[in-house]
C-alpha cells in the first residue's frame, strides 16, 4: 500500500496520494513512510503549516526527509542526528542514506555553515555517482547521435504528420533552470493550465523503440514514425491534456528533459511551442549539485560531468534552433527575475494569451507543484537564488574547469 501512495503522489495525484495513506494509517498509526508522503503530498499543494505540524513531533527518517525539502521548517539537535545515523549506518539503503547525506547539506546552508554542508553534500553526491558508469565519451556520443539523426533534411519532410493542435507548450531546460517558475507564470494565465512534467513523450520514445520493425533504438526509430503512429500518440497526449484542463487553450509540460525530445515532438505537434528556460550555468549545475533526482540522471552527482552535461545541453539547444521547425523561446532566470513583467508578457505573447495581471502573483495559484523548487514557487520572486553558489566557490573547481573546457 505504501507503494500505491507513493506511486499516487509522484504521478500528480495528491488527493487519491492521500486517501492511500489514510487507509495505510488506518492499519498502521504512525506509519512513518505514510506520514512522509502525506508531508510531501502536503507541501506539493502549498500547504507547508499544515505539513510541519504533521511532522514536527516525529524522528522518523521518512518524515524528516520531506520536511527538509522545506526551507522554512527549523530541524532540532535530535532530528540532525537522526539523520547523520542513518547517512552513517552500513544497513541503510545507499539511496537512502544519500538523501540523508542531501537533507544535512540542505539544513547547515540554511544554517550558513557552508563548509560543512558542501562535506554533506559531496558525500551524498558520492554514492549517487557511484550507481552510474557516465563517461565524457558517453555525453559525447549521445550528442553526436542526436545531431546525426535530427537533420533539418529530415524534420523539414513530412512535416504534416501527428496533430495541428496549438495547445502543447513545452518548457525544457536542465534541471533547476527556471521550468517550473515558467510554468507557475503560464498557469496563471485564466485560459492557461500547467500539467506539471508529464512522462508521456518520454514513455513514447521507450515504446517507439521497443517495437521498432527493424530494431532500431532511440532515437533512430524515429525516422520509422509513419503518419497513422504518430495521429495516434499525439491524439493520446492531448487527451492527457483533457484530463489536466478540458477548456484551457494552452496547456503546459515542463518535463526538463524533453529538450532530447524536440525531434519527435515537432514530428507529433508541428504546431506547438518551445520555451528554453536557461540560467547562470555555475548557479544551476550547482544547484542541481545540492538535490537528489528521481529518474535517470547519470551525469547530475558529479561536478565535472555536471559541466560537461551543460555544455552538451547547449550544443543540444543551438542544433534545435538550426533545425527544428518549432518555434522557440529563450528565457533567461536573471531576466526574469530581473524584469518580472516584462518577461512575463513576453512569454505569454509568445504561447498567443492574453496579459493576465494575476500572473505576477504566480505563488498564489493554487495547484500541484512537484519539483525540487517547491518552497520557492510558493514565493513571490527574490534575487537570493542567483549569487548562492559563491558561498561555496572555492569547491566548484571541477566544475568550473569543466564548463570552460574547448
């Protein structure tokens, strides 16, 4: 049952998250991984009081790993110990202990003890790493082949399958670029919804792939997509989409990741729109240095290949722009925070909405938000974010080197 709720929750469905473990609760008083679940279910929705009076009497592992996605929850003596035994015992789970190791690098910064939480930090970020076999060779193989396969010869023929609908927005970037703020933005629009970072696309590559007639992997199978493939995916994805709004005009995905997916989202979608969340290339790749990731994320847990994926990422975006028949727009985090408003008109003409003054308030809307910004995009927007990685400059090396290589 506690992997019902967890599934629940991680696909966007807070309410069904919750009655999951209400009935777990129910068996079980004090089920420590159902309490944790709700706690994030909780905070996913805004309602952070709510989710620190749940937890703020329990020692319990699963409990304090949600609350420390909360910035403004105060851990005690206790509950950092707790931690620190579990980050240490031999019989916890590896994945397990880093995000103990995480969640201790997360409250000595909130602390201001920065030496201290990059040590916690580096060592989470260690046994993630240790999970993967990502070379440099690797990052620039996977380049090559998306270059290779994505020809503008090829995306510019047959360019009328899949469905004319305007409807899809995608967000794309790395991770910690801005997408969800971008989202929160759009959503706030009255004929816009944000449907969050859907699978599908991703789900279809694998399925693509799999049943290639010649056995073809992603993203080669691609170029086998025929006309009546590719009505019926994009008719599956828009029906998705019923399901977020059935009335919104434009509906957003902000799955980060789709940025390697652009190929055959204009093969589905020639009609839709792009939005490039980038940022500060040191504030990010550090930032994402600082969370730990659900899925495949093979280069985020070290520095150096956290450089080199930002530069592949770059190469990637520059290619789509030469090629892709889609039209993209470019949104830098510093200019958004920078000018709010101008940005954010700028981005609702590009997706064809109207100005909706209650965009500006975007941390007031109310919806679902799962990302590792949570506690910010419940916030009006701050400049706090953008020179934090210079309290831990001295350690970015790797990074740094990495960035900057030819």
């Amino acid at each position: 049952m506690v992997n019902e709720a967890r599934f629940l929750r991680d696909g966007g469905f807070g309410a069904e998250a919750l009655a999951a473990c209400d009935r777990i609760l129910a068996l079980a008083p004090g089920n420590a991984d159902a309490l944790g679940i709700r706690i994030t279910v909780l905070q996913n929705n805004g309602h952070f009081d709510d989710a620190r009076a749940l937890g703020a009497e329990i020692d319990a592992l699963p409990v304090l790993l949600a609350l420390s996605q909360d910035t403004g929850f105060t851990f005690n003596d206790g509950n950092i110990q707790r931690l620190r035994n579990a980050a240490t015992d031999k019989t916890t789970e590896s994945c397990q202990a880093a995000r103990a190791w995480f969640a201790l690098g997360k409250i000595h910064h909130n602390r201001g003890k920065y030496d201290t939480a990059f040590d916690f930090f580096a060592r989470g970020n260690r046994l993630r790493d240790a999970a993967y076999d990502w070379t440099e060779a690797d990052e620039q193989a996977l380049l090559a082949t998306w270059k290779d396969t994505f020809t503008a010869d090829f995306l510019n023929s047959n360019a009328t399958m899949g469905r004319n609908s305007e409807r899809p927005v995608f967000i794309v970037g790395m991770l910690r670029s801005g997408t969800t703020l971008v989202e929160q933005i759009i959503a706030s629009q009255r004929t816009a919804a944000g449907a969050g970072e859907l699978s599908d696309i991703q789900i279809m590559a694998d399925n693509l792939a799999r049943n290639s007639p010649n056995g073809q992997p992603y993203p080669a199978c691609v170029q086998e997509l025929d006309s009546a493939t590719a009505a019926r995916l994009s008719k599956q994805y828009l029906e998705h989409l019923d399901r977020v709004s059935g009335t919104a005009v434009r509906v957003t995905d902000k799955m980060p990741g789709n940025a390697w997916h652009l190929g055959l989202i204009s093969r589905l979608f020639p009609k839709a729109r792009v939005i490039h969340c980038n940022r500060d290339p040191m504030a990010m790749c550090f930032s994402i240095y600082q969370q730990i990731f659900p899925g495949y994320h093979p280069y985020a847990y070290d520095l150096a290949k956290l450089g080199r994926r930002q530069r592949s990422h770059i190469q990637l975006m520059d290619h789509w722009r030469d090629v892709l028949p889609l039209p993209i727009l470019d949104v830098g985090y510093e200019d958004l925070v920078a000018d709010q408003e101008g940005q954010s008109r700028r981005i609702l003409e590009f997706c064809g909405l109207d100005w909706d003054a209650r965009v500006l308030d975007f941390h007031q809307t109310q919806r679902n938000v799962q990302t590792a910004s949570l506690w910010q995009v419940r916030q009006p927007i701050y400049t706090n974010a953008l020179e934090a990685w210079r309290a831990y400059e001295k350690f970015l090396g790797p990074l740094e080197k990495a960035l900057s290589a030819d």
